[in-house]
C-alpha cells in the first residue's frame, strides 16, 4: 500500500514538473460505444464495421476531438447471441456511460436492444440495410430501407436490362429481416402481375451450411420454363457455403441470377468468386465506385489496416457498404454534437436533422430532417472475378427513404416521423 501511494505521488509530482504527460484519455473524455459482433455467426460481417468506429474516432480524435474532448471507445462483444446484445447495450449506457453507441448488424439483434435504447433515452446508430417498419426516436438508420435496396433491385431483375425475371425464388435466413422483405417483395410482384405459383420461399438458420438440396429445388423451379431469380436476404457466415454450393452445381447467372441484399466484398472474400461472375448484389456503396472521395476513403481503410495489423485487411483491405454507412453515422454524430455544444440526446436529435456529409459513394449524404434516415443513392453491381463490383445499374440520384412500406397494407396512413422515446 505505501509502494502504490509513493508511484502515486511520484506520478503526480512528473507530471506537474512536466517531465512527461499523463495520457490524453485521463484528462476527460467523451465515451462511444461499440456494439458489434466479434464472435460467433455474424463476426464475418461485423468485426469490421468494430474496426470502422475505432479508425473514424481515431480521425476525429487528429483533428481536436469532439467539443474539446477526444472520443474514447469502448468495445462489446454480444457475440452473434441476440438477447446478449441487450445486455451489452445497457452495460454501455448504464455502467460505461457512453454518450452514443454504433452497432448492430441483424434486425434481431436491432429489435432486442431498442426498449433499451428507448427506456434510458440513448443514441445508437444502426448502420445496414433492414426491412422498414421501424421508426424510433432514438435510432438513426444509415444502412437502407426497402425502397432503397430491396425493390429497386426487384424492379430491375424484372427490366429488359436485368434479364426479364418472371419467376422468384426468396431465399433468407430465419429471422425478422428476411421475412419481412420478402412479405413486401410479395406484395410488390403481385402487384406487377406475378402469380403465387412462380414465387417460392425457403429460410435456413443463422449458420446454415448445407445448401446442396435447396439449390437443387432452385434449378429444379428454374428449368419450368419462365425466366427465374434469387433474391438472397441470407445473413452472415452461410453466405460462403452458399456461393461455394452456387459454383459446385454450375448454377450460373446466365441461367439463374442471384442479386444478393446482404453479401458485399467482406463476405465474398472466403469464395472462389470465377464461377460467380454476374450474380448480383444491390447496395448504396461499392468499393469499386471511382471518385475522389472514395480513393481517399479507400486509402485511409488501407493505411489503418495496415497500421492496426487487422486480420485479413492488412494483406487486401476491402471496403463495403455498411462500412461505409458506419463511416458516415461517426462523423454525422461528431458534426451534430459540435452544433448542439453538448452530448445530450434531444439536443444531439435535433441537430442531427439535415446534416450532410461528403460521402464515399459519390454523393452528399443528408439526415432526413424527421424519418432518421440517410438519402442514398442506389448501386446494381455484378460479381467480379476478383470478388469486386461492376456497378451495372445506378439511381439518378438519392432516393428518399421510406421505412413504412406501401406494399403493407397497414401501414397506410402512417407517418415517417420517429416516435417519442417510452418515458
């Protein structure tokens, strides 16, 4: 005990000689919570976007930090196990304190931390693609609403360009954002005239891995005649045993395309992409998108990658959507906490509304001034070789989200204006 108050002492007495420097993180700082999967099913898809929150805090800590202060992260893991994810949430804001949290990848996972997000009055930014009918005061969606993925992606597999598809299959895996898409991609081809008979629907559990006999009911659907595609909403790892089966079973896009909601250059990383080229997927992002801005982007993900000794990055960094959407959640909560001059939640709320931010993808990302939703532009690419892109369809510009579906019948009427938080 004498040992430890005499460093204490010494310490104290350095430090005022100035003979070196207690660490910037003791001197106050503002805390950010990191809610992502580092382990488990989803890790394949989640580990990164861990590694996206530290690089931009650590960019924003260069500049001078938020409001005087630097951003000190702290790090989850909630392990792919959903109600683990609510757990973590409330030790970050209850225990840790944190001002804001960045997580979540699965719509399950979302759902089980948002009564907590709600009851404590907290931020988090949630950064994928999901289903919609969802709005909360106390969430920003970066990632896309259906009409910003899922039917723009319909609409052109059904397009002279996209092949004239007049059949589908949906293929997911078992949990609330598979379902729910596929219910209003339901509704949206029967309102283009596509009889029940040429839609089939199979789910699979997280961690799926044998696909052998659903692939060979999709040529099987496939070699009646019309026209068929797959829209896949399968998440995280059994992605790579899926693409792995499309290729052993000769499965080409020639003969059957495949667009993909939830596979990117991540998840493609683990598979011999050759046999794959033309399958599609339909995103806000893609690597291969040439601009300034992304080339900047790319070469800080490169340099960090290389710099932390990331697993997998540091030989071939590879940047995604979600990524990219976490990217710009970071720095859209760092400018509106500037404007509000404080980390409160109402105040951060309002000043979030309307903010811009010069995004990788080429556009100028804006905050929906009242639904919490980016205006995205929307990007068809083709699978490369080299498991890059090829952008083969674009929208002209952003595309205003939409969370409550007009393809759901009970959602008319409803307003895009996030709730109050429950008291």
């Amino acid at each position: 005990m004498n040992r430890r108050h005499a460093l204490k002492a010494s310490s104290a007495a350095l430090a005022l000689s100035g003979l070196f420097t207690l660490p910037a993180f003791a001197q106050g700082t503002i805390k950010v919570g990191v809610l992502h999967s580092l382990s488990g099913t989803m890790a394949i898809s989640e580990t990164v976007l861990k590694d996206t929150v530290l690089m931009a805090i650590d960019e924003i800590n260069a500049k001078g930090g938020v409001l005087g202060k630097k951003l000190e992260p702290v790090v989850v893991d909630p392990a792919s196990n959903w109600p683990l994810f609510a757990e973590k949430a409330r030790q970050l804001i209850t225990q840790d304190k944190v001002a804001v949290t960045f997580g979540c990848w699965t719509s399950v996972s979302r759902k089980s931390v948002l009564p907590v997000f709600e009851e404590t009055n907290s931020l988090l930014f949630y950064p994928v693609q999901y289903e919609g009918e969802e709005l909360s005061k106390n969430v920003f969606y970066t990632g896309a609403a259906p009409n910003q993925q899922a039917i723009p992606a319909v609409e052109y597999l059904m397009s002279k360009d996209g092949g004239a598809a007049k059949r589908f299959v949906l293929l997911g895996t078992d949990y609330v954002y598979p379902r729910t898409t596929n219910k209003i991609l339901r509704a949206f081809l029967k309102s283009k005239g596509i009889p029940e008979a040429d839609i089939i629907e199979e789910y699979t559990p997280f961690g799926h891995s044998d696909y052998q006999s659903i692939i060979a009911k999709i040529k099987k659907f496939a070699s009646e005649g019309k026209r068929t595609a797959v829209i896949s909403t399968i998440n995280g790892d059994s992605n790579v045993p899926f693409y792995k089966e499309l290729g052993n079973q000769g499965l080409k896009a020639t003969d059957v395309p495949v667009v993909a909601f939830s596979v990117g250059e991540e998840e493609l990383r683990g598979v011999d992409t050759k046999p794959l080229v033309g399958h599609l997927a339909a995103w806000n992002y893609f690597m291969s998108i040439k601009n300034p801005t992304n080339d900047a982007f790319i070469k800080k993900w490169s340099d960090y990658a290389k710099a932390k000794n990331i697993a997998g990055h540091k030989d071939r960094p590879l940047t995604n959507d979600p990524m990219e959407a976490t990217y710009i959640g970071v720095h859209m909560w760092a400018q509106a906490v500037n404007k509000a001059k404080s980390t409160d939640t109402d105040k951060v709320i309002a000043a979030m509304a309307g903010q811009t931010f010069k995004a990788p993808s080429g556009i100028t990302s804006k905050m929906d001034e009242k639904n919490h939703h980016l205006h995205k532009s929307v990007f068809i690419g083709e699978v490369q070789a080299d498991g890059q892109f090829k952008v083969v369809w674009k929208t002209k510009g952003p595309v205003v989200a939409d969370p409550w579906s007009d393809f759901i019948p009970e959602n008319k009427g409803k307003l895009n204006v996030p709730v109050v938080a429950k008291k």
